[in-house]
C-alpha cells in the first residue's frame, strides 16, 4: 500500500470517529413550545382629574388577584390600599407630601370600619375611630375645623346597630338618629336651642301602636313611619303617619323595593298634649275618614266618599257602637285638612350634608391658601 492510501484511509478513519463522537455526545432536539407570556404582576391606571388622584399602580399575585393599590395623587402625596384574599378593603393610608401620616384606617373582612383616624390638609383632625377591648363595637367621633365634636356615633357590630348625635358649631344638639343594617329606624331632631321638634319612627308592621290606631291600620299597604311634630316645651303638636301608596303592585314577597311612593296616610292633632282628632287621607291629601275625640273617650267617625260627601257616621262609646248611613249628603262633607298638618317630610340628612358642604369649601380654601404659598 503506497503512501497515500494509507493516509487516505487513516483520515477516513478520523471522519468516522468524529463522526460518532458527534452523534453521540449532540444535544436531543426538543419539540417546540408555543411563548405563552407571564401574567403582569402589576398595571397602572389613570384616574380622572376629578377624582383629585393622577395614577393607580395595581399589584397583584402570581393567581392575577388584586392584592394592594398604590395611589399617587394630584398633591403628590401618596397613597395606599390592602386588600383580602376576597378583595375587599382591609387597610387604607394615604400620606402627605412629606411623609407624614394624614390617613389611617383598618376594615373588618366585611368591609366596616373597625379604627383609624383622617387630618384635612390643614392638618386638623377630621375624624377618629377605635374599637373596644373585644372588638365588639367601635367608636366614632367627626370634629369640626375648631375641633368641637360634630358627630358621635356607637355601632355594635353583632346587632348591626348604630347609634349617632349631631351637634351644631355652635355646639346644640342637632339630631340623634338609630339604624340597623344601615338602615334609620329613628330620627330625631332639634331645634337651634337644642330642644326636640320631630321624632320619626319606623314603625314594624304588627305594632300594637298601628293596630290601636284602627283607622291609619289599612291606610296604603301599611304605615311605615311615625313622625311625631313637637311644640317648643315638648308637647305633641301633631303626628303625621306616612305609609306607601298603592298606584303599583307589590308583595312583600317580591325581591324588588316598593316601587310606590311614601304618602301621607293619616294625621292625628293634639292639644295639650292629647288627641282631639284624627284624619285618614288618599294619595290626593283628601279625608276619607275623620274621627273626633271627645273628653270622655267616645268617638265621633264620618266616613267619606272621593267627593268629600259623608256617607256613614260611627259613634264608639265604652258601651258600643252606633251607625248610621246616608247616601243623600244628609250628614254633610268633610272639611279640608289644615295645610298645616300636611307639611313636608324633612331631610334626614341635613346633618351630614351640610357639614360635607362646610369641609367642601374649606377643602378649596385650603387648596388655594397652600398654591399662594408655592407660587413665586
């Protein structure tokens, strides 16, 4: 074998064994995967100019639930928001420019306040809140800008109760209102000398008080509410009862609000502090029963028809009752209910609106106090 066979085939032999070296000791080629991008684990939203926040930064976890929202707002301040595994509030802060604390406050897994406290941007305190020793109720307290106490309120978290007191600037009793379930029960107001004028009630449907008041008992589906006028020593003015019309069906039973609106169902006048008489209205404010209370306890009852004409006249004494009819108008009309016994429903509100209406305007005064500051 000459030379250069010999070196042909001692190449040859090196092609195969880097050959086999490669095969062996190459990569396995994997099968090809779709790039499924990761979930963000935070956006930023833009809020509106009206809302007085520039931004919110959402984080959330490696599922994509929302857990904390950070605030920057149109002051520069920041702000803070925690929130549960379900995604309700559970901690909110928001800070000054700063950095120091301007609010704080902690939520049950309910959502319901549970303490904290809030500086306006003057830095005087707005409102504070704090719960018992066991956490079975908590306390609130909303300060006017010289730091006398607008409202106190108690809430009991197991009842669902709460309890509240308004007072003026001046520092007389406003209103004192009840709730449950958020929803008022009682309202009572006060006048400028902090003396009591009305007293509203939600009444249940099988009060005694309704049923002993026969001729408001089938007045609209059922009276709802009590309001009680008060003379300036106290003495019951007149009562007005306010119950729903009945222009739309409606079943307790049914998921939906009463669709019908409040009307007022009847009106009792007092002097001296006892009933004198009483008055069943429609929805048009006309009389369809008047019943006038004597001294001795009898009642005098004229029932009329939508003209006002009187139809049947009852007279109930402790010994019975006697009736008579006509339908020739032979006993007469009812006369017109004193406008003065008709007058509005108050706002049960008035309280807080105005005081919202007060920190409005404060809150621009203070805006405006703090950009002459920073201007050069």
């Amino acid at each position: 074998m000459n030379l250069q066979s010999a070196l042909g085939l001692s190449l040859a032999g090196v092609s195969l064994i880097c050959s086999i070296g490669f095969l062996m000791h190459s990569p396995q080629v994997r099968e090809p995967k779709p790039d499924i991008p990761a979930a963000p684990s935070s956006y930023i939203e833009k809020m509106p100019s009206s809302s007085g926040e520039s931004y919110r930064i959402h984080q959330l976890n490696a599922k994509g639930k929302e857990t904390m929202i950070r605030i920057k707002y149109q002051d520069s301040s920041d702000g803070l928001l925690t929130l549960g595994p379900d995604g309700k509030l559970t901690c909110e802060a928001h800070y000054f420019p700063d950095g120091m604390l301007r609010k704080w406050a902690s939520y049950d897994v309910n959502g319901v306040l549970r303490s904290g406290r809030e500086l306006r941007a003057d830095r005087t305190l707005l409102w504070e809140a704090k719960s018992n020793r066991d956490e079975s109720m908590y306390f609130l307290r909303v300060y006017w800008p010289d730091g006398k106490i607008f409202q106190r309120k108690k809430h009991v978290f197991k009842t669902q109760t709460g309890e509240s007191s308004y007072y003026r600037a001046d520092g007389t009793l406003w209103q004192q209102s009840t709730t449950v379930a958020e929803r008022l029960t009682i309202v009572k107001q006060f006048d400028e000398q902090g003396r009591p004028r009305i007293i509203k009630t939600r009444m249940p449907k099988d009060s005694p008080e309704i049923k002993e008041t026969e001729i408001f008992a089938n007045a609209g589906p059922w009276p709802v509410m009590k309001v009680e006028h008060l003379k300036e020593d106290g003495q019951t003015d007149f009562v007005q009862w306010i119950a729903y019309s009945a222009r739309h069906y409606w079943d307790e039973s049914m998921i939906t609000p009463n669709p019908n609106p409040l009307m007022l169902a009847g009106v009792e006048e007092f002097f001296n502090g006892k009933a004198i008489g009483r008055y069943q209205l429609d929805s048009d404010q006309r009389i369809r029963i008047i019943e006038e209370v004597h001294p001795d306890g009898a009642i005098r009852r004229r029932h009329a028809d939508r003209k006002g004409k009187i139809f049947r006249e009852d007279m109930i004494t402790p010994g019975g009752l006697s009736s008579q009819f006509d339908y020739s108008g032979a006993l007469g009309k009812v006369p017109a209910v004193d406008s003065r016994l008709l007058i509005r429903l108050t706002d049960d509100f008035i309280p807080t609106r105005r005081f919202n209406e007060g920190e409005a305007v404060l809150r621009e005064a203070i805006a405006e106090k703090l950009l002459s500051k920073e201007a050069p």
